[in-house]
C-alpha cells in the first residue's frame, strides 16, 4: 500500500507549486506519480499487489488508479 497525502510539503517543495489552492490539479500531481511508483513496482515484483491511496487532512482516503487522472483532466 501507498498512500499520498494532500497539502503535502515534500510535493510543494518538489514541484514548486501549492496544492492547497486546486484541489483537481493536487489529485493530477499526486495520481500521476503514484502511477509510475506502481508500474515500476509491478514490474520489479509481479506477484506484489499494490494499492494506491491518497488522503486528505480530514482523514478521508481515495483509492488513487489511471481513472483518477483521466476523469480530473476531462473536467477541467
Ligand atoms: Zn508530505
């Protein structure tokens, strides 16, 4: 399991933006990434099911796939 977190000081520092402000272009950054991490790792250990998450202050969680970039793009 991964699991991002918004208003993430590591991503801001990173990527240079701030995240706090749009909230679809936060969840782009972070699908994005979590994207590749899981490819990568998918690649390396076949057999290995990873989930990806991410988590907002409130404590609420997303299930982070392909589908969460390409439906936030569409609605912009
Ligand atoms: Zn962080």
């Amino acid at each position: 399991m991964v699991m991002d977190h918004r208003d993430c000081g590591a991503y801001r520092e990173l990527l240079g933006e701030d995240y706090a402000k749009d909230a679809q272009k936060e969840t782009i950054a972070h699908s994005t990434r979590l994207m590749r991490l899981k490819s990568m790792i998918v690649e390396k250990y076949p057999k290995i099911e990873v989930e990806t998450l991410l988590m907002s202050l409130n404590g609420d969680v997303e299930v982070i796939s392909n589908a969460s970039i390409a439906q936030e793009e569409t609605e912009i």
